[in-house]
C-alpha cells in the first residue's frame, strides 16, 4: 500500500463497531436463553473467527451486514466441537472463550495463526488452573494450542499481576460456572465491557474500586446489543485531524467508556482542539460524537493508570507525539511487547526510518517531537494497528510511503483505506 502526503482533508464518518464488545455479545449471546440480536457488529477477521468458534459448538449465528442474531442454548447448552477451534489471530476470542471452556463438559483444542502460537496465555492458564481448570499448552510453552477439559470449578479470589481485561474476563466468565464467588483484583482497571454486559444479561457482578466479583449464575437472558463504533479505531482519525494541516472531522456514535478514554484525556493534555459532545448510552456503554481539528500540539508524559485506558492507541498516539512540540514519554506499557508485534520495538523502528527522533525503552518510548518525517517502506509486521498508525504518519511525510502488510486492517478496520478516500481531501 502507498501512500503520499495530503495538504488537509475534512468529513464525517462512522467507524466500525466496538472490536471488544462484538466479541462479548457472541460468547454471552451463546450462553444466553433466548435470541440475542447486535447491530453494529465489526466484521472484521478477529471477530469473525469468534462466530466461527461458538458456531463449531452448535450455536445457530446469523450474520447479515453489521447485525448479527444469536439463538443462545444456555449457560449450560454449548456442544463439543468436532474439530479444533480456531481463533485466527485473536487474543481476545483465545484468552475469553478458555474462561468458558474451561467449565464445560468436553475437551477441545484452541489454536490460531503463527501470531497467536507466541501470544502469552500462561498468564489465564494460572488464575483458571487456580479455579480447577485443566488447561495445557500443547507445546508446554505457555502458548497456543491449548488444550482444555471442561472440570467443575472453584470461586477464588484473584490478584492479578497485569491489568488485562482478557485475563480478568476469562476469570469472571469461568466463574458464571464456580462453585461460589469468583473476583479478580487489577494493579489498575482495566475495561470493563464484560461487567457492563454481563449486567445486560442479568448476571449479579459488582465492581468496588480495583475488583470484580462475580457470582454463579444459574442462567443468563438474551437482550439486544447496540454496538457503538470503536474508540481504537477513531484513534487514527483524531491524530490524523490533529497533526494534518487544514483538517477538521467528526466521528459519530464513539464509544467513549471511561475505561477505554484515555486517548481523549492525552489530548487535552497535548491541547489539542478537539471536542466531545455527549449522547445517550447504548445497552450500558457511553457514547459520543468527537470533532478535532488541526491542533498545535505540546508534548507530554503518558503512564502509569492510564496506559490500560489506551493500551491500543499508542501505536498511534506515538505518531502524533512526533508532530508535537517537545518530547513525549511513554513509560509503563511494557504490555506493548506482546501484542501481534512488539510494538514497542516496531514503531521504534519503522519511525527512525521516517525520520523520526524516538527511543525505544523496556516499558514504552520517548519521542523527541518537530522533526519532519519523510516517506520510508514500513514493515507493519502483519499487525493491523500498526499498519493503520502509518497510514496516518504517511499523510504527513515528504515522499512516498509503501506500508508492506498493508491488508492486515481487515482483523479491526476491514474499510480503512476507503474510509480514508471517503474523507474531503485536500
């Protein structure tokens, strides 16, 4: 994919559904009684591959555009899939769906891409191990494949190392099956789209401060699901508006959860002319419309609480850093290195090949703003947020950009690029 600068651009757009909320509505939708009907449903690859899995252990799954309708068997209705469950390249689907395997009354085989084959999952198969899970690396390397027989399971307190929604997700999912109360207590909270639905669905969870706690449930009720665009996905869009001479945009019905915000928050710290105008809920989750326009931008420190609110908008967030007067820290995001790429590394990279003044640390960067970056070939490393970061960063580089990988978006974004021609531009 090539791509040169453009002098400014303007518009008003949608972006696709809530990637972490569609996964959610298809595993509570399969273990719900009842049909449960989402509209605004990303279709991209990750979410897709999450269908295909609940589909192999007998959910009946319509997908027509954006809405989906899931006829739910039940807590307890899930069949044994005949053939390995294959998750593509989503770290989600994986380290979710082990949470509710691992109660069930089959065994089953969990593998993905080459990606997911050196994700971390130790760090769900020792909390699930802890409730009575019998969970193994078929490899014994902590990674995918992993193999799971359903066990019965044990409420148990969890103090988690990572503030990883995943992890605590799987955990509070495994524990709709225990034996009595389940809760997960985080460094720093983490999203928390799976409280917010498992409210919807009925399930007794409450939240106080850094710890969830969920109860058994005998049964979970389907309710229609209204997802709101993805916060990640904006991202791209409102660090393009803000480093992009004479450029203006409006993103519709974004999801603004106070826990997925912290890109909002970084850009009133970096002062850029953005604006936030409210709407009401859907189905729990804060929505709003966001505006911004070009900005002079100041650079700034990101980390500690907020680094889980914005964990996959640095990537980013490290490209506006470098249009920004002074420098930028990055620190506490270690997290970054295992994602589809170590993108700690790869933007460190793939930015000093455009020009950029950046340093690569063990937990983040520090990105030394103002100077001008010009084309380069990016290798995005087959990761999807990375390709769509450059994307942006080429929009305002001398010279021709050529992002290798390119069609790596379709696990998040499937019409970025078009969405970007669709823009005004200048």
């Amino acid at each position: 994919m090539k791509i040169n600068r453009v002098k400014g651009f303007s518009g008003e757009i949608k972006v696709p559904g809530d990637k972490s909320i569609s996964h959610r509505s298809i595993m509570l939708g399969s273990l719900a009684k009842g049909t449960t009907k989402v509209t605004g449903f990303l279709t991209g690859a990750d979410c897709l591959s999450t269908i295909d899995c609940f589909r192999k252990m007998g959910v009946d799954i319509e997908l027509h555009d954006t809405e989906v309708t899931v006829k739910g068997l039940g807590l307890h209705g899930l069949k044994a899939p005949t053939d390995t469950l294959d998750v593509g390249n989503s770290g989600t689907t994986t380290r979710l769906m082990s949470g509710i395997l691992a109660a069930q009354n089959f065994s089953c085989r969990v593998n993905g891409d080459a990606s997911i084959q050196k994700r971390p999952m130790k760090r769900i198969i020792t909390p699930l191990s802890m409730m009575g899970a019998d969970i193994k690396s078929e490899a014994d390397n902590g990674c995918a494949p992993l193999i799971i027989t359903g066990s019965k399971l044990h409420g148990i307190h969890y103090d988690s190392p990572v503030a990883s929604a995943q992890v605590k997700s799987a955990i509070l999912l495994a524990g709709l099956y225990a034996d009595g109360e389940t809760s997960v207590t985080e460094p720093a909270i983490s999203r928390n789209h799976t409280e917010l639905m498992f409210k919807e669905f009925g399930v007794d969870i409450n939240t106080v401060g850094k710890t969830a706690t969920v109860k058994p449930a005998e049964e979970l009720f389907a309710r229609d699901i209204a997802v709101p665009g993805d916060i990640s996905s904006a991202a791209y869009f409102m660090v393009a508006a803000a480093i992009t001479p004479n450029s203006c945009i409006t993103i519709k019905n974004v999801g603004v959860n106070p826990t997925r915000d912290g890109i909002i928050r970084v850009f009133e710290m970096m002062g850029a002319d953005m604006t936030v105008d409210a709407s009401s809920d859907t189905t729990g989750e804060p929505v709003a419309d966001i505006t911004v326009k070009t900005s002079s931008l100041k650079g700034c420190t990101i980390g500690g609480e907020l680094i889980p609110t914005l964990i996959d908008e640095i990537p980013a967030l490290a490209i506006m850093a470098c249009f920004a007067e002074g420098d930028t820290i990055i620190k506490d995001a270690a997290e970054l290195k295992v994602k589809e790429s170590n993108r700690i590394e790869v933007m460190a990279d793939n930015l000093s090949a455009m020009g950029a003044d950046i340093e690569a640390t063990d937990d983040g960067m520090i990105i030394h703003g103002g100077r001008q970056l010009h084309g380069a070939t990016i290798d995005s490393k087959l990761d999807h947020r990375i390709a769509m970061s450059f994307a942006i960063a080429a929009m305002n580089a001398d010279g021709e950009t050529d992002i290798l990988g390119a069609e790596c978006v379709n696990i998040s974004y499937p019409s970025f690029y078009e969405d970007i021609k669709g823009l005004e531009l200048k």
